[in-house]
C-alpha cells in the first residue's frame, strides 16, 4: 500500500510550519504544526527511499555525531539519516574534560562547522546536563553563524538528553500511527507508560518522558506506572498533563502495572531510574566518589529487585484490550531468559511483538533525516519537489 | 593493454550467473559460474576505475564494516570497494560480549541495516565460530527482510572466516591468472602452498584454506606443505580433493618444503597456527583461561621453532621451475633480518617479489566490490552497462 | 562582497604553478609561484561554498588521514576539506609500532592507497621524525606509482610536522591578506611572533616556525621572541632570514615581547617547548625512559613558570601600532582565568579577538582542499572551471 507522496507534499506546504534555523532539541517546545511536519518529512522520505528515488538534498556537506554515552543504534541511524541526506558523517569524540566548559565548546562548536550541515548530539548521562549542554552548543552556532564565522548554521539534533528523546518518541508515534491508520484514530488509545524490572541500573529517564509528553498530545489516554520512588523528572509531568488537557485525552500516574495494563491498546514497559537516584549519582560523579556510586549502584539494584514482579508477561497482556495491545520497546529491551535470568519482558510476549519493535526502530533514520532537513531548508516541501522531479534512481 | 570492458561485459552476461540476495561467505560454496562472474565483474570495475569512468551504481547507502579482529589493509580494501560503488561505509564496533548470541545478534543485524546495501565481516580468531556468526547474521537479514522490516537485504561478504578468506583467494587468483595470461594456462601449473616458519603465533587458516580450496578448481598441480602437526580444517582438505579431481588438476599434501617448492610456478610460503591448537585456543579462550592461553603460546612459540628452516630462501626458489616460480603472499609477511629475526621469507627474495605482492594486494578492493555488485543487482551486467553509458569521468 | 571567481580563476591560470604530481609538505620547499596557486584555489573554493556552488572534483574516491598525535580541530578541517572535494575520508588508525619502519611504511603506504586520492599526516611530537617520516610515505607512493602498483600518485599533506605547519600558516596568511586587503598591503607591516607561557609543556614548535619561514616572504617585518633557551630549530631561522631579505622586509629575534609588541600590526604569543627539550624528549621516548621523561617534563615547567610574565595582557597589547594589532592563535589558546589560571593571553585581549581567531581557522579546510587540488590535478583552473560551468547547487 505504497503512500502517495505526492499528496503528502501539498500536505506538508499546507502545514507551512517554520523550523528553518532552528534546532530541534525538545517536542514540547514545537507546535502540533511543526511536529506534523517533521513527521510528514520522515514518511515522504521513508516512501522515497522504498521507491528508489534519491534524497540527496545536499551534494557536499559533513554531519557531525557527538556521542557523550555509548551508542550502536543511534549511531548507525545518524549515520543513515545523513548518508540518505548526501551528508557525510564526522564523529566528533573528545574527552568530556574536554569540551565540557565554556569557551571550549563555544570554540569547538564553530570549529567542527565550518562546512558542517548538522550536528547530532547524545548526552543523557546527567541530569541537568545534557539539555544544558546542546542549547550552550547552539548558542554557540548562533554567535558562529551572525558574526560571519560560518556561512550556515547547521541545526542540533537531540540524539537522547537528560530531558526528552525526540528522535525516539516520534519513531514510536509514527509506528502507532501507521499501525492504527492515522492520527485520528489515536484518539481515546490508552498506552500504558511503565516501568519494568531491570538487572541493570541508570537507564536514562528520556524516554518515559519523550513518550507521556509526546503522546499526551494526541488525544491518547496515557497512563504512567511505576513503583512508588521511580518518579520521573517534574516538569515532564507538568508536560503531559498540560497536553492532554488541551488534546482532549487524558493522563494519569499509577503504581500499578496491572493498572496500567488493563484495557490498554498499547504497552510501552521498560526500566528506568528514578529521578532522584539519578541526581544523586550526577552529584557524586561530578565529585568523582567512585565509593559513594558503588554505594548509589548497590542500594539502587537491592531496590531494582523488590520489583521484579514488574515483568510484561503473558498474564498482565491479557489484561489488555482483547489481549492484544500493541507491545512497544526503543530496544534493546531485558529479555528474560534470553538476555537476562530475569527482566523487562518475557521471552514469549517479546518474540511475539519482536518484528514490531524492529519495524518501530525502522522510522528513526527517517525522522532524524526529516528534523534535519525541516530545520536546514526554508522550504523543505520545495527541495523534495525538486528531488521528486529529477527522479534519481538511487540504487541502479 | 587496457582490457576491452564491453566484450567483458558479454562475457559476464553469457555467464548468466545468479547471485542475486546472496552472500559471499565461502568459494566452495559457490558454482564455477558465480565464481568468474565475480572476477569477471572485479576486472571490469578494475578497468573503469583505470580509466576513470564512475562506478557509483548507488547513490546513496552504507555499507557496514564489523571487524572482530584488528585490521588495516582489509579495512582499506573494504572501504575502498565501497566507496567505488557509491556507498558510505560505518563501522559496527562493539564489545564481542555484546554481539555474541542470539536476539542480540538478530537485532543487531536490522538496526543496522534500514538503509544499508552490503555488509562486510572479519571474524576469523576462533576455529567454529567466524562462519557460524557470518550464518547468523545472514539468516537474521533473511528474516528482516521478507518481514518487511528491511526494504532491502544487503549481502554478507566475508572478509576473513576460521573457514575462508575469499576476498583473498580471489585476488590471488586474478593476479596469477593475468600473470599467466588467462585461466586456460593456469591448468597444470603447479601452486605450492606452504607453511613458513614465524616468531609469532596463532596466525589463522583461512588463507592457505581458501587458496587450496579455490586454486584446485582451476586444474592446478595444488601441493600443501607443511611440518607435521600443522594440519588445517579437515574438511577443507577433501574440499581441495573433490576440486582438484573434478577440474582436472591434483592436490596433494606433504610434509616438505623442499618436495612442495619443486618445479612450483607458484609458491605461497606462509605461517599458520596448527588447527588442534587453534581448536584448544577457543576453548581455553571460551573459559576466560590466561594462564593456559600463556602455557599453550609457549609451548606452540617453541613448537614452531623447531622448523625454522621452513623459510623461503633462495635456495628453495632454486628449486622451482626455472628458479622463477612467482613468490605469493597476503602480507605482511615475516621477512628474515627485516621483520624479525627469522621469517617466512629471506630479503632478498621478497625484495625481487615485493612489487609484485603489492599488486597482487592491489586486487581486493575490486574484488570486494565485486561480490558486492554480484550480490546486490538482480543484473549486474545491465547495471555496469548503465554506468558505462553515463560515462562519467571519476575523476576530474 | 564577493569575490570574483571569474577572474580570480583567470589570475590562477596566470600563475602557471606546477604543483602536480608533488606533495606539500614545507612551504619553504615551493615557489612564490605555488604558494600563490595554493591560496587562490583556497580563496575560490571558499567563495564557490558561500555561493553554494558544488566543488567535487572527485566522485569517488578516498582521502586517508593518518593522525599519530591526537587531534579535534585538524581531523575536522582535513574531513570537510575532503568532502568539500568529494573524497571519502578513512583513518588509518595504527600503532606507531607497526607503521614505524622501512618495508612497513613502504607497504602500508601502498596497501592503503589503491584508491585513494589524498594522504594527509600528522606527525609533529618528535624532532627528527615527523618530516622524514612523510618522505619516506612519498617515496613509497612514488615506487608504487611508477611500477604500476597505483593507477595515481595521491599527495601527502603535512598536517603538522615538526619542521612545519603549511596549512596553519597559510590560512594565518590568507586571514591577515584579508583583513589588510591584500597581499601588497602585508610589506612593512610588524608581526610579532611570540612565545608566551602556558601551564602545560611540550607543545609543537611547528607553529612558529611555519609562521616566521612564511610570513617573512611577503615584505614583513617579523619580530620572533622568546625568553632566553627557548629556541627554534636553527634551520627554520636561516629560511626566514634569507626570505626577508629576498622579500625586502626583515626578521629579528629578541629575547622580550615588550620588544616585539611594539608597533606591532600583528602579534601571535604562543607556547612551546624548546628546540632542545624536544630533542632530549626525542632521545629520552625511544629509550622508553619514563623517569627521565617525567623528570624533564618536571624540569620544563619549573623553567616555564619563571616565564609566567609573557603573557599577552591589555597593557601588552598597548605597546602594539595604536593599541590595537591583531591577535592572532591556531587555538585553542590557554587563556588566563578561563582555561588555566595563568595563560598566553588575558581573558578580555582574547574575547575582543576570540571571533577573528574562528574566522582565522576558518580558512583552514579551503587551504587543505586547494593543497589536494594542486597537487592532483594537472590544471585545476580547468577543473574548477568546469565545475563553474556545471554550476550545481550544492544544497538544495
């Protein structure tokens, strides 16, 4: 059921949203306008590619990927997403010591740019620190690009922050979207938010918070559980209760995976650590007290194990509408017996949904491309008119 | 003498070899067909680089290199070949840990391949398991692909197994086959493949097992050599059997350096580890066990000293046909006084065939490219016929 | 104000430079001739990226970058240069170990250039080695070449060295032609190049070096000083007294940046290590003496602090032509109280020059481009003109 891309173009310019010289940092700092677009972006693109037909947008033109955690899918989605753009990827990968401050990264910022077209940044370590840092690097630019330094001011792509993991949220809603046929019949969904059970300790907290803040907005029911302590960041909270008012859905925090489950059309079940715990481990690194994270590591796993009943199974996905919400993870999820004794999914409910969540992870090149390209041309619907017409064969 | 690429071109199509969602994993398992459509497919991309025609039969698309053992030239080759055809190469470097087993390896497979057009592998350190991984791999694209989650299935070249070293042997065989002026003299020539004394240890199979394997195909006289206890994979060795009768040729195994350099028009003098050590190797590797990985390079380190002689002097060339049997090697080699103390090679002769090592390297990357084009273009011919229409110059 | 490509190509043709085929390694090596052609291909590349004209004079091809002391800065300038071209950049990644000798050096330099189309090093820790380490790959590249290993002869760009710094140097010239408007206003102006503290030891002495041998070519008058032990290597002192005196400006050294300030037009106070330091370093690293390193380092910064007055502070800056030359660095500086409590230059001097200095590398990745072009193309006013011709939007 090849989408028409043709009609997906006059949508788009009828959206006439305006990211060009921005970033794209946080959702909840776009409009509804600007998130249709970046979206609408990702799929004409995904169609493009599926059709064959080249979407090198930019002839020459380097992307660079600041990786401050470790990263095999983001990265290689980065890479795609740029490569599929014409851009050729330079990892930028220094010490933190080394562009943590001030002067140091205003400086690196201009100096990895001068003929760079994007930037991709991962920082979810720190709390109070990752968000931080993209906006000093964008700032950065925007010094760089006004006084003439750079010729273009490439825009900042959040790969994964303290705050929000857009990149990964709008992949799932893409999914969702596709799977029940459009945004409107996502209205009155409910998803289920959860936390599970995890042997590890320190998954960031961006997703959960990319999840209730994004989806709130579609008029999804969006219930979030997690055991009592496991809060997520405040202000997230705030987020999504503000967008589910104004979207006509609704959201809810529970300490009930059952709760949560029960008449659910899609589960999102997954570890994180709590708020608090991460602010705490921020401070002790910051400090370099390598006894106090073993303490911080330890008390947090004795917790963690308290609730390993936090499993999705297949007892608690009967609990779903008709037993058969849709199952959603960023991957890669704990499997129990597979990749762990004990974990965030059993292994039965997961084969079952496996090929879902490859195909959920499927859109991310594609939405990375799209913010890349939203936010570096002035009229993006116009640059893929002109790819559309040449008609490029990209594979001969 | 440039090659005429248009009459190459009619060959390769009257081949009608079939390669097409295939990978490249072992030459036995390939038909004499699929195995000179390849080298006829390495020859012409050859020529066109030389003649600076562009072969960018993609436009856009990775390609994914996956080294699980340290590699320079091989990586070179790899990121050459891709670049010819048009592709971005992204290297896939995780943990082995991370990599291992199942889910994980099948997950890993599609992450990274959404946009991906070939993948290349290097794991040749443990006996059992490089091709097992390589299978592993292959079967998860499989599967990704006719789930719909890849829109294309990018072939797996192998870039060095504990089994083959096709990407080698190949090239190999290209260089002698325009050494002697075409396939048709290689019958009856006879290719002495030997073992050569070094001062390291653990040096993989994969290359005397594809030469033997791939160079009985073509009526050679094959004659491996080596001291006793040096065995290579059994299976290999009926292989190299089976080959040599069907084309016509001989394969014969001795315990002689001397009898094997005898009357050789070729000979491929090179060190390899014993396949019960490197069988012992994985399992005391397997239980994490340092100090019987110490105990065995030692007692392998004084094993091999005792067959210092088995160096390629002048004396043995002597021995050859006319004195001047063409000197092989996939470098580095161990050259005497250069490299070390004692090698597989003295000075003087690798000096004389240095050059000619060189360019019998100097065929991978074309190689490589070729398995890549083979393996990905329902039509190879049409496609190179496409690019020699455009005709456009590579090279300003 | 734009530049006038047109006639700025008709002026590099007039030159009639022959750089083909070379490397460039030391600018003393060239003529005015080619020194000339380098800059105006840098100027024009730069002016066609501004105008979004699309400069790939390759459509595939490799460029090596081979880094053997880290680098952020460089790596980017040497990665965008490439892709400015249209050259895949690929990083060879050895230990010093293994490319350090005679037939490894001569092979690696072949083995990883079969396709490749530039070479870029850097090598500038140890005296004695860098330079003669990028003649030996030269040399290797020429034999390949000539024997028909390589179907071209790709150029070695000096990245660094310990002689010499080209492209540093030539971008500081390109900045400062710039800003005075022009090359003929450059004659009877002062610079100052200066050594100036730092808390950290054994930084490159290339970087004056390249300076004071360059700069003194075009009519200036260069004022080179250091506190007394400090020296340069006596070779690069002999060069920029033989320029001046051919250029008609001159060169002095002193032993006082007060000395060297005054009236200057331009002033470049930066740190490095002693000439003869160096050379003990040198001796001490390849006997692998760890004591007597830290024990020199130990004895470097206690000399240093003694010298915690060159500093480049606002009363400093007085002394220059009306208080206000330029300020130049190949950053990153050590700035006092922002990156180290005592630096080579004072927080406010440096933020008032902190967008000059940006714009001053800036030219880097055009001048790396304009090396490659020169030497790899037999008439890249051609090229350019038919890139001109074809006139293809490099973003859309």
């Amino acid at each position: 059921m090849a989408m028409d891309i043709k009609s997906s173009l006059t949508e788009l310019e009828k959206l006439n949203a305006d990211l060009y010289g921005k970033d794209f940092l946080l959702t909840w700092e776009k409009s509804d306008k600007e998130i249709h677009a970046v979206l609408k972006i990702a799929e004409i693109l995904k169609e493009m590619h599926a059709q064959n037909i080249t979407t090198d947008m930019f002839k020459t033109g380097l992307a660079v990927s600041n990786f401050r955690d470790n990263s095999t899918r983001t990265r290689f989605s980065f890479s795609s997403a740029c490569n599929l753009l014409g851009l050729a990827v330079q990892d930028l990968d220094e010490g933190k010591s080394q562009i943590a401050h001030g002067e140091t990264v205003r400086e690196t910022a201009n100096m990895i740019s001068f003929l760079t077209e994007a930037i991709g940044i991962r920082d979810d370590m720190f709390i109070g620190k990752g968000h931080t840092y993209m906006k000093e690097v964008a700032e950065a630019l925007d010094d760089g690009f006004k006084q003439g330094v750079l010729n273009q001011r490439p825009p900042v792509v959040n790969l994964q922050c303290d705050l929000d993991h857009p990149t990964q949220s709008m992949s799932d809603l893409l999914f969702i979207k596709n799977h029940f046929g459009g945004f409107e019949n996502l209205k009155g969904k409910k998803i289920a938010m959860t936390w599970a059970y995890s042997p590890s300790y320190g998954k960031p907290l961006s997703v959960p918070q990319g999840v209730i803040t994004l989806m709130s907005r579609f008029g999804m029911e969006v219930e979030l559980a997690y055991p009592e302590g496991y809060d997520l960041l405040p202000d997230t909270i705030e987020v999504a209760k503000k967008h589910a008012k104004k979207s006509g859905g609704s959201f809810k925090v529970s300490n009930s995976m059952e709760s949560a489950f029960k008449n659910a059309d899609i589960v999102y079940p997954k570890s994180w650590a709590p708020f608090k715990v991460m602010e705490r481990r921020t401070a002790l690194l910051e400090k370099n007290d390598h006894a106090g994270l073993k303490g911080l590591e330890q008390e947090c796993l004795a917790n963690n194990a308290k609730f390993k009943s936090w499993e999705c199974d297949e007892a608690k996905m009967k609990l779903t509408k008709g037993g058969k919400a849709v199952y959603m993870h960023c991957l890669p999820a704990d499997i129990t017996d597979v990749s762990c004794k004990a974990g965030e999914v059993s292994a039965s409910v997961f084969e079952k949904a496996r090929i879902g969540t490859y195909k959920e992870a499927g859109y991310k090149p594609f939405v990375i491309a799209a913010m890349i390209a939203a936010c570096s041309k002035k009229n993006p619907a116009k640059v893929i008119g002109e790819l559309l017409k040449t008609n490029k064969k990209r594979v001969l």
